[in-house]
C-alpha cells in the first residue's frame, strides 16, 4: 500500500486539492487526475519538450516533475491559452506562419514561447532558436515556429522588431 500526499495546487486559474502518490509526474496528474491532455507526453526523460508547462511562472518538464512537491504552486497548461475559437495571438501566430504540422510538439513550443516572451526581448532569430533549443520539433524544420514567435515580437512591440 502506498503513502499519498495531500497537495494543494493552482492549475490554470483553478484550484486543486488532490492526494497523489510521492512519485505521481506531473504530467500524469495533469492528464490522468485532471483531464488535461493537452500536455504531451514525448520522451518521458525531458529531452524533447513535449510536455513543458509554466510553473509558477517558469518553463518546466513535467515529465521529470513530480507532483507531490507542488503544494502551493501554480500551473499554467496550454489548455490556459485560448479556445478553439478565440485564440491567443500566439497560437493564432502558430496558425498562420504554419508552425505546427502533426501537432505533437506544439503544446511544448507553445509554453516554452510564452516563457521566453514574458522574460526575454528575443532580439533576433538567434535568440529564439536558442530559446526553443530544448524543444523537438520533426515536422516543421523549425523556421515556421521562429517566423511565427518573431511576428508576436513584433506585434507586441507596436510593430518594431
């Protein structure tokens, strides 16, 4: 029989309080305990970038991040961003520079963006290549996802780049 921790944690504006085994990941409680499957699951090592979220505001793997030591943290997942039919600027960015194909990745770029948009000017395509490094991407040679984060930069910047 196994122990469970009682956590208490915010996930895209809603609160959570839940039991979870010590070594439940948090990407397992995402999609199994709460239903949010838009968190992918690629590598399962940290490697690839699939399953990145916000946590408490920075970039994680949370398929190296276990869900037993967030009690009091908060979790933005990419079901946080828009809807289907009303986008945020950034997957409607994604969606006219043709930035996702199969789809697997981009849950992860999408999170990985926003943190790279909310902390860094992201000055050139340099800076955001380095910043998506850690992300996978076999569909789309990632220039379509550098196209589709710099015209955010420049939207966001009034137009200057």
């Amino acid at each position: 029989m196994s122990e469970t921790q009682r956590i208490a944690l915010t996930v895209n504006g809603v609160r959570h309080e839940k039991d979870v085994e010590p070594r439940l990941l948090l990407a397992d409680f995402l999609r199994e305990t709460l239903g949010l499957t838009g968190t992918h699951l690629g590598c399962e090592h940290g490697v690839c970038g699939a399953c990145t979220v916000l946590l408490n505001g920075d970039s994680v793997r949370s398929c190296l991040t276990f869900a037993a030591q967030l009690d009091g943290a908060e979790i933005e997942t990419v079901e946080s961003l828009g809807r289907v039919d009303q986008l945020n600027d950034l997957q409607q960015a994604f969606r006219e520079h043709g930035a996702l194909q199969c789809g697997f990745c981009t849950p992860g770029m999408l999170m990985t963006s926003i943190d790279l948009l909310n902390k860094y000017p992201l000055a050139s395509d340099a800076e955001i290549r380095e910043g998506l490094s850690g992300n996978l991407c076999r569909c789309t040679g990632y220039q379509h996802i550098v196209d589709a984060l710099r015209a955010v930069v420049k939207a966001r910047n009034g137009g200057a780049t």
